[in-house]
C-alpha cells in the first residue's frame, strides 16, 4: 500500500478538504473557460468540493481519487457527476473531458519523476484536444529558501498539529511526520514526502507529457508567480 491511501482519511479530510475559498472556484471557471455542460475533470478529486462548486456553475465533473471514502462524499456531493475510485496514475476519464484540474498538492509523490509523470499522462489522454489543464503544487524555490523543520497548527477543537519536516536532498524528497495530539489525548501520527521538483520541472514534466505551457501563477486566485510564492499553478493545454 502507498503511503498516501492511509495519510488521506477521514480525519485528514474534515480539516483540510471541507473548506473552499470562492476565488479559487474563480479562477479555475476564469482560467478552463468552459461552457455550461461540459465535462470537467478532477484529477485526485478528494471529497469533491472543487467539483461541487464547478457543477454549481453548470459544469460536468469526472472527478477520480484512491480513497474510497472521499470518492463516496464526490459522488453525494455532485449528483450530476461521475467519480470513479482509482489509481491517477492510471485512469483515464472516458469519454475525454474539455478541461482538467489537479489542486492541492496531489502531484509528485514518488522520488521516481516517470511515476509521477504517469499521472500528467494519464490527465492529458483524458482531455480532448485543445482542452486546457491546471495544475497547482507547491512553490519548492520558496520551501528550499525558507525551509521550515517545525510547523506547528492549532484547531478549534483543541487538536495541536506538528509537523516536522526534513529534506532528502539525496533522493530529491521533502519528508514529513505529521503528529496530531487530540483534545483527548490521543495521538495521530501519519508520513508524507513529495517530490522536490522546482518551477522549471514541473513545467518540463508537464511538456513531456504533451501539454503545451500557457501561463505560470503564484497561486489559485491568480497573481503572478514570483520566487516567494506559497504555490505553483501551471496552466497549459493539450495541443490540437
């Protein structure tokens, strides 16, 4: 089993992927430009709030996850729509879908760059051609110059997070123990890593994987991408 079907749980998703900020729904409707009726895919579409939002506004997700638990909330969420539980590596959305979507992170989990392009692949054979495709991670150039070993987050149910990270720089990798300390006091402990890949490679992963590169931003609500940028969005396109 890989790392991220036991890290992505039920407790995971009530305190990171229940809240969506309106400006990222913005600037994806903005940036795909999609007419009402199309399909729209969620690549690792978690609990499905993005595609919600989007089927909101008259769109049609195909949304795919590996948890299944979190492929069942989409599914409630978005009646409209069609999700699937399956590895992104390798599904493919049939039929193809006029534009795409991958968000939060979801991308370069492996220290093995042709894996985590599998995942690009599998995005671009499921967009028609000309379709364009978002894709958002971290901003590595801002991680490596500001790394951080200890970050710590409070909830409101009292819930204390730390999280201690360290880089691999041997096998490209930032690793992290995340340990969640309950009001009650039950510990949590989970493992994640991602890929150390800088805003030239991403790119670069996203061209060999026969998209086309149209723009580069710092974040979901669009301003312009700079060394000290939190986030990396790419948005490219497959050609015609």
């Amino acid at each position: 089993m890989n790392w991220w079907q036991s890290f992505f749980d039920t407790h995971y998703a009530q305190r990171y992927l229940t809240d969506i900020n309106p400006s990222h729904v913005n600037f994806l409707w903005d940036t795909l430009q999609l007419p009402v009726g199309a399909r729209v895919f969620d690549q690792c579409c978690g609990c499905g709030r993005f595609s919600q939002a989007l089927q909101l506004r008259g769109l049609m997700p195909v949304g795919v996850d590996c948890i299944a638990e979190y492929v069942d909330r989409a599914a409630q969420l978005c009646p409209r729509g069609s999700f699937a539980c399956a590895d992104a590596l390798e599904y493919v959305a049939q039929p193809a879908c006029a534009g795409g979507f991958n968000v939060n992170t979801s991308f370069g989990y492996s220290p093995d760059d042709g894996q985590n392009r599998r995942m690009l692949e599998s995005a671009y054979h499921s967009l028609i051609p000309g379709a364009p495709f978002v894709l958002e991670t971290g901003n590595f150039a801002r991680v490596l110059s500001h790394f951080r070993p200890l970050m710590e987050e409070w909830f409101t149910d009292g819930t204390h997070l730390q999280r201690h990270s360290q880089l691999n720089l041997r096998a490209g990798m930032v690793e992290q123990e995340w340990i969640f300390r309950q009001a009650d006091g039950t510990t949590l402990q989970r493992h994640g890593q991602t890929r150390i890949l800088l805003p030239r490679e991403v790119g670069q992963a996203l061209t060999a994987s026969g998209f086309e590169l149209v723009e580069m931003f710092g974040d979901l609500e669009g301003r312009p991408f700079a060394p000290d940028s939190l986030r990396l969005v790419w948005v490219a396109r497959r050609p015609c």
